[in-house]
C-alpha cells in the first residue's frame, strides 16, 4: 500500500548523478588543455580550425565564411554554397 509514496517520491526527486569524480575532471581539464598548447606550438591544427579553440567559435568561423564569400561577390565572381547539416 506505501509502494505509491515511494514511487512518487522517486519520480518527483531525481535529479542527475555525476558518476565522474571531480578528479577526473580537473585531470581531463589538465590534459586538453597541454594537448592544445602541444598542437598549437608544432603548429599542428590550423588557423582555420574554430569550435573548440580559445577566441575562435562556430561564430567566428561563420562571420569569417561570410567576409570570403562577399569579398568574392564585390570583385565579381559567382559564388555557389551548399551547406549539409550532419547531426
């Protein structure tokens, strides 16, 4: 007869449980962030590469896209773009 209670209870209080300790992340912080600074220094990712960069984002990849695109229309050229989405 109490099964009810506890089912609502169970159902009303859940919340998300990290199941990675807080170790884990400051480590996986320390190791991306000295992969970065590796492939950065040996010039290995380049300039072009935004999304996961420091000062570079999906936007500035965007807005960059678009200055090429009109700088090629201002001098003349015909510009074709297809965009797929992958997710």
């Amino acid at each position: 007869m109490w099964f009810w209670f506890i089912k609502e209870a169970v159902e009303t209080c859940s919340r998300p449980i990290s199941l990675t300790s807080q170790l884990c992340k400051v480590f996986e912080t320390v190791v991306r962030v000295r992969v970065i600074e590796f492939l950065e220094s040996n010039e290995l990712i380049k300039n072009s590469q935004h999304g996961f960069r420091k000062s570079s984002s999906c936007l500035t990849n965007l807005l960059l896209f678009l200055d090429t695109v009109l700088d090629s229309v201002n001098v003349g050229y015909s510009v074709n773009v297809v965009f797929l989405d992958l997710a």
